[in-house]
C-alpha cells in the first residue's frame, strides 16, 4: 500500500508542478492583459455614417430651419418695402416744399408785379379823382385773392402728380 500511496503522492506532485507551470504560464501572459486591453481598443476619431442616415439629418434640418427663414425673409422684405414707401414719401414732399418755394418766390415777383401795376393804377386813380382808396383796396384784395388761388391750384397739381407717381409705383410693384 505504501508503493500505490508514494505512487500517488508523486502523481500529485506532479500534477502540482504542472499545474503551477501553468499558472506561471497564464500570469506571464495575462499580467499585460491591462495594457494589451487598452492598446487593442479602438477609438472613433471620425463616424462613419450611412448615406440615408445623413440624407435624413439634412431634411430634417431643413424642414426644421425652413419656416424660420421664411418669416425673417418676408420680414425683411416688409421692411425694405416699408422703407422704400418712406423714401417715395419723402421725396414728394420734397418736390412739393420745392414747388412751394418756387411758388412764393414767383408769388413775390408777381406780388411785386401786382404791386407796381397797383400803384400805377392808383396813379390813374389819384389823377382822374374820389375813391382811389377805396379802388386800391379793392385791387390788393383781388390781387392777394389771386395769389392764393394760383398758390392753391400750384398745390394741387403737386400733390395730384405725387399721387399719380405713388399709384403708378404701387401698381409696377404688384
């Protein structure tokens, strides 16, 4: 019994041995495994995507920026129209303040006009005798009376060719 038993401790001897061997085996080779591990990882720098997947991201931002651009395009358009409606505005009263000046100063000359064919009236008046005041004043009413009148008329032709050029505008936009 004693030979099977030392047959047998030296089979487990054995077998001890190689069982450590093949632990110092497995520990050489997985006491790296850590930095193998990280080594062998892979890192994505850049993602790869499909075509379609790509194609459906841009729709989808451009279903989503779409309406946004629109409503600040029409807004700017508002605007600029707006603005172009001031611009037109501004410079009929500019050619209507010009016409005015040109105006008075032709209302000057012809009050200037007025004025001396009045005092030559009143020259004929004083000669020939009574009420040249009361002639005179009536003159300067009629005169003044006149002025205002063409003043008035000079207005309104203005303001009718600005309305004129307004609707002619207004009608090439549409």
């Amino acid at each position: 019994m004693a030979a099977s038993l030392s047959s047998s401790v030296s089979s487990l001897q054995s077998s001890l041995q190689l069982l450590d061997n093949s632990i110092n085996t497995l520990d050489s080779g997985v006491n790296d495994f850590p930095r193998l591990c990280k080594v062998l990882q892979t890192t994505r720098h850049f993602e790869l995507l499909p075509e379609p997947t790509l194609r459906e991201a841009q729709q989808s931002l451009l279903d989503e920026i779409t309406p946004s651009i629109a409503h600040l395009l029409s807004l700017a358009s508002n605007h600029v129209e707006k603005l172009a409606r001031r611009e037109q505005g501004l410079k009929a009263k500019c050619d209507l303040q010009e016409g005015r000046l040109s105006s008075n100063s032709d209302a000057r000359s012809s009050a200037t006009r007025a004025q001396s064919q009045s005092n030559a009236l009143r020259g004929r008046l004083a000669g020939s005798g009574g009420g040249s005041s009361a002639n005179a004043a009536e003159l300067r009413r009629l005169v003044q009376k006149k002025e205002r009148l063409k003043y008035a008329v000079e207005r309104l032709e203005l303001q009718s060719t600005q309305r004129e050029r307004q609707l002619r505008k207004s009608m090439a936009a549409q």
